[in-house]
C-alpha cells in the first residue's frame, strides 16, 4: 500500500503537479474566478470580432475614395496600403495576409473576405486636409500598433513635442469618428438589407456594386443622422 502511494506521489513529481515537498506547484482556482475569466475571455472575442467588421467595412468604404467623415471643418479620406491581415473563426484557412501597395484591395482579398475571412490588421492612410497621417490598426482593441504623422512645422523642441501631442490627438480624434460612424451604421436598419448585400457585390466583384454602394452610402447617411439627433 505504501509502495503504491509512494508510486503515485513520484508521477505526481514527474508531472510537476507537486514539488519537492510534495505540495501541489499551482493552487487550485477558485470556480467563479474560472467563470469570469471565461467570461471576459468571450467579451474580448465578440470586441475583437466587431473591431473586424469596423475594419472590413471600412475597406470597402475607402475604396471609392470619398470623403467619409468631416473633421475640423475638412473631409477625411482613407486609403488602406501595405499589408492587410485577414482571420476567420472556422473553414480550411482561418488567416492570411497580403503584401503590396493596393492589396488591400485586391480581387485575392475581397475573394477572401467573401469566403468568410475578415480584417484583423491593417495600415491606413488618413489623409485630412493638406495633412496625411499613417496608421496600423489591429482589430483586437483597435488599438494603434504604429503612428506617422505629418511633418513638423514647430522648430523649438518644445513646440514640437506639443505638435506631436496635438497631432497625435487629431489621428486618434479621426479614428473614433470613424468608429462612431461605423456603429451608427451597425446598429441602424439599413445595415442586414443594404449595407451587407452591398459589401458582398462588391466582394464578388458584382457590376452592381457601384448602384449598390450608393445606395449603401445613403442608408449610411440616414442613420447617422438618426444617430446625432
């Protein structure tokens, strides 16, 4: 009997379940800490998942080369370039990425996107007024992962730290608009009859994409308006 404890507690060692005291090396979680992380874990996935949908739509936006938000009295346009990172939650191919000055725009990507694949990761060119910032954003948190702003006007060193700063305000600025317009969008009416048939003509490359995007562009204008009032 004891021989057979003595075998258990030398697996147990073997496995780095206890150490050499024989003391357990990980304390045991307590069940409703488990849940939460869970929880919060599936939190993480549907932002990460509504942060693709942002950054696909904005793509399909952008490709026209309209202005799509006013800021600071001036239209912002955007232009995807460089890499584009696409990933999907099931199929035979769950990510990829595509390398070139338009890929994003590519029949490759929007062949992908079609069959499932979303934008996960991306650099943007905003381009507002007379000044262009570049900008990798990354659905997870859309968060800035890389920033470049328009060149300094400033001389003095401090003048241009408080450019930098300003600046750095405007760009995160044009994104939230961009954000608070997409949810506008995502949250009115128009988004499951108009919007999404729409982005998927243009996916397909359809000839009808452009009537299509137009009267997407409409119904986007409608439930902003919804939205500001």
């Amino acid at each position: 009997m004891a021989g057979r404890e003595q075998a258990r507690a030398e697996a147990a060692f073997m496995r780095g379940d206890t150490g050499v005291d024989g003391a357990a090396t990980e304390e045991k979680q307590d069940e409703a800490e488990v849940e939460k992380g869970k929880a919060r874990e599936a939190l993480l996935r549907g932002r990460a998942y509504l942060g693709r949908e942002f950054l696909t739509w904005l793509l399909w936006r952008s490709e026209s080369g309209d202005t799509l938000i006013e800021h600071e009295g001036e239209g912002v346009t955007v232009l995807f370039m460089g890499r584009v990172v696409l990933r999907g939650v099931a199929g035979d191919v769950t990510e990829m990425s595509a390398k070139g000055t338009l890929a994003p725009y590519s029949e490759q990507v929007k062949h992908s996107l079609d069959r499932g694949l979303l934008v996960a990761q991306a650099r943007l060119r905003l381009t507002n007024g007379e000044k262009e910032y570049e900008v990798t954003l990354d659905s997870e948190f859309l968060d800035v992962r890389a920033a470049k702003l328009p060149a300094l006007m400033s001389e003095e060193e401090d003048d241009q730290i408080s450019e930098r700063l300003f600046l750095t305000e405007q760009l995160a600025a044009m994104v939230d608009a961009l954000v608070k317009d997409f949810l506008a969008i995502r949250a009115g009416k128009g988004w499951s009859k108009q919007v999404v048939p729409a982005m998927k003509e243009w996916m397909r490359g359809d000839e009808k994409g452009a009537d299509a995007l137009s009267k997407a562009a409409r119904a986007r204008g409608r439930d902003a308006r919804t939205a500001r009032a």
